[in-house]
C-alpha cells in the first residue's frame, strides 16, 4: 500500500473461501485492521502479529471511522473491513464521506469489493436473481420508514426481485409483516421467497417457501430474504428466476400473434389494482381490457366463481358443443381456429329466414325471435350477448318457464335501454355459469372475446411464473 491510504475490505459472506484474494493481500499486508469485532474471526489467520486491530461494538462506524483516518494520518497502512460487499450497506460510503469533510484529500481511498451476502444467499437457493433485481434494508436506524415503505411499494409494483437486508430485529418485528402485505398486493400468492440465515458461515440454514407461507418469526438479522419476480418459479427445490434465453425457440413454436398478445397481457396483469385474483377470472379480465383497453373492466366484469374454468373443461370434455351469439358480429370476433380445434360451433340466428316471420307474428324483436329459435335447437349452448339487451332477456323468460337451461351467459349488451335490467336478470340464475360485463358498457368484440377467453383458457398457463419473462 501507498502511505495515506486507506483500503475499504468486503470479507465476503464469512466463509474464508468466498474471500477476494485481493482482500487477503491487504489484510496480511496491513499495519492496523479497523472493524466490527465479530468479523475479525474470519481474518485471525490472516494478520500478521505485529497487526494492530482496532474493533469496536455494533453502532461505532463512524468511530471506527475517526481512528481509520487518526492512523492513514500516521502514515500506517490501514484496512477497513466490512462484511459482504464493503459498498452495499458497509464502511465505503462513510469512509468517502469522512474524507471529504475531513478535506483529507492527500489520504487516497481505494475500495476492494466483496461477495455481497444476497450474492452468496442467491447460490444457495438456486438462480432467483437472474432478472433486474433490487436491495432494500429494513433498518429505520438512519432512513425514515415512510421512505422505506416507499422503495417497498416502488419494488413491489415494478416486479423486481427484492433482496431484503436487516429484516427483524428485537426491536423492530412489524416491518417484515408489513412488507409482506405491500408485496402481496402485487405478487401471487405462490410467488417465491427464499431465505438464508448466516450464509457462508457454520450456522448456514437455507429455507425456500412461498410468499403465502412466509412466516417473519422464523427471520432474524442474520437473514438475507429474496422475493422472486411475477416470472420466478421453483422447480427440484430451487428457485429459478428466468432471464428469457428461451424465447426464441418458444417464439419459433407459437404464432408471433399469439406471442404478443401473451406479452399484451403481462403488461395489463402488471397495471392491475388486484393482481391476486383467480386465474380463470384473470384471464376472462385480460381479455376484456386487452379488447377495449378499459381498466374500468377490472371493477365491472362479474364471472362466477369457476365459471370460465367449468365452461371451459365443458368444451374439451365434449359436453358443449354450440355457442349462440346475438348477432354475427359477434360470431365473426371468436377464433375460427380454437373452434376448430375443439370442435364447436358458434351460431347466430338473426339472418335465418324463418326470423321475420317469427318477429312479425309475436311482435318481438328479431333478435329475440333469432334466441327463441336457438332455444329451440340448442338449449343448452353457451349463450354470448354483445348487442341487444332484448335478446338478452328473451333468454332469461325462456330459462325461467323450463324451455332453455344453457351451459353458460355472456351478458355484455351494450347501451342505454333495458341494458342494465338485462344482466341484472341473467345474475339472478344461481346455477348457470355466468360472465357479466355490470353496467352499460359491453359491444359485440367484448361478447367475442369473453367467448375465446373460454376457448382459450389452456393457454393461461403461460402467464404462470417460469414460461417466460
């Protein structure tokens, strides 16, 4: 070392085999050693006898400080140490900071990184920080929690991986419950979370879990804690987090199309207020927003519980086999080849010849005499409504004298007359698989995309964490 220098030390982790070379050079070849007294343990065997080792108790950084810049004045050769990464959350920045308003600007400051303890915490679990990643400290000691809260929600709702660094202590428990609950308004419940207590060290315990089965009294300060992205995924006991290598080849096997509808949909399931919801319900709302670029739908689109999942195995077991639409807009929006490939038909009645006459006789719109002779055919198809609210209610008059019993509704007339009476009426049957689109928004392409959400829905699993990022 030069004479007025000062070398900031990362150790690493603790193990001796996750130290630097260059970190061991400078501690054999120093005249004082400055540091916390529990880290001196890892470098015993590396002090020359005449080193002198100036350590001190936790909360005495900048005292140790004051005597690091006392002996580089001395001109001894002095090395700082730190744990982990003497950068994130150690000694360098106090050290720069001393020099400038010390104005020692002969003393030169040279800083030696470090493994850092989310690094070594990361090798253990697997590959969770594959993706953009960030580091938050729950520590209020020196940063307000207001402004600790905020990185949370910042992190949380920009999906990055978070390393999360002095998570509990004796006197602060309630942060980590806290995190927790931000995260989980933007993560899954089965996002995954992995944690390590003493990494690299005899006392190294390594625990992967979910972020539902997270339980903070098991965390200490001697824990480094990983929160996954919306992509991370566990797989033969270690958490991957995918940095997209794959997508090519994938891109060679799926419809470009298709491709970016699935990435459309991440971009929506990343703006939604409540991400946590079923997967069957997501994907109807994905679709919905996706078609009218509406985030009002996530308030207003009604599905029951299960209902696209139930209408869905419906069509692959062969149970249902016609859908019935209002009017042919809406038969002209469903995906011909989903139809094809599982064997359904989508119908409209409005231009069937035997419809005026039917109108005129009952004095009814065509409409509603195109869903009376559907009833009559098709009783129980899955009915899909994106423009009469007429037709709508035909429907509901014809369930409720026994005439129709139909596997499932999509109610999404759209206007201003009978509109809302209309799926109100629809909500009332308990026990018919219902999509409904409250109020008066709705349209023919609303209708017809609900219809493929149903079609589609194998291919939500490609919105689960690990197919992609």
């Amino acid at each position: 070392m030069d004479k007025h220098k000062i070398v900031v030390a990362g150790l690493g982790p603790g193990g001796a085999e996750d130290i630097t070379p260059a970190v061991l050079e400078a501690v054999r070849t120093a005249d004082v050693v400055v540091g916390y007294k529990y880290y001196f343990q890892f470098i015993e065997a590396y002090l020359r006898p005449e080193t002198v080792c100036i350590d001190s108790g936790m909360k005495k950084e900048r005292q140790r400080a004051e005597e690091a810049f006392r002996y580089a004045l001395e001109g001894k050769d002095v090395c700082v140490i730190s744990s982990g990464d003497a950068g994130i959350y150690g000694m360098a920045p106090l050290i720069y900071e001393m020099k400038r308003d010390k104005g020692a600007e002969h003393i030169e400051i040279e800083v030696l990184p470090g493994i850092s303890a989310f690094q070594k915490a990361a090798s253990l679990l697997g590959c969770p920080i594959g993706h953009d990643l960030c580091i938050i400290s729950l520590s209020d000691l020196m940063t307000p929690w207001a402004r600790i809260e905020q990185r949370i929600t910042a992190a949380a709702s920009a999906d990055f991986v978070t390393a999360i660094y002095n998570p509990k202590s004796h006197g602060r428990y309630w942060q980590l419950y806290r995190l927790l609950e931000i995260f989980g308004q933007y993560r899954s419940p089965e996002t995954p979370i992995g944690y390590v207590r003493q990494a690299g060290r005899a006392e190294e315990q390594v625990t992967l879990t979910t972020l539902t089965e997270f339980d903070p009294e098991k965390i200490d300060m001697f824990t480094v804690i990983l929160i996954g992205n919306s992509q991370s995924y566990t797989w033969e006991n270690h958490f991957i987090t995918p940095r997209g290598y794959y997508r090519e080849e994938e891109t060679e096997n799926v419809k470009l199309g298709q491709s970016i509808m699935i990435e459309s949909f991440r971009t929506i399931a990343g703006e939604l207020k409540c991400p946590n919801i079923p997967l069957d319900h997501k994907w109807a709302l994905l679709h919905a927003i996706h078609t009218t670029a509406d985030f009002e739908m996530e308030d207003i689109l009604y599905t029951d519980q299960d209902a696209v999942r139930r209408l869905h195995e419906a069509v692959v077991s062969g149970k249902l086999k016609t859908v019935i639409t209002d009017v042919t807009m809406v038969v002209s929006g469903i995906r011909k080849g989903a139809l094809e490939r599982l064997g359904v038909e989508a119908k409209c009645y409005l231009h069937d010849p035997r419809v005026p006459e039917l109108a005129q006789r009952y004095g009814i719109t065509r409409t509603q005499a195109g869903i009376r002779l559907a009833v009559e055919e098709h009783p129980d198809a899955l009915f899909a409504f994106g423009n009469a609210p007429t037709a709508l209610i035909e429907l509901c008059d014809l369930i409720r004298k026994g005439k129709a019993k139909p596997s499932g509704i999509i109610a999404s007339p759209v206007g201003f007359v009978n509109v809302c009476e209309s799926k109100h009426m629809a909500m009332s049957f308990r026990h018919t698989p219902k999509i409904v689109v409250r109020g008066r928004k709705g349209g023919s392409n609303l209708a017809a995309t609900l219809v493929n959400s149903i079609l589609t829905l194998d291919d939500a699993e490609q919105l689960r964490p690990g197919r992609d990022v």
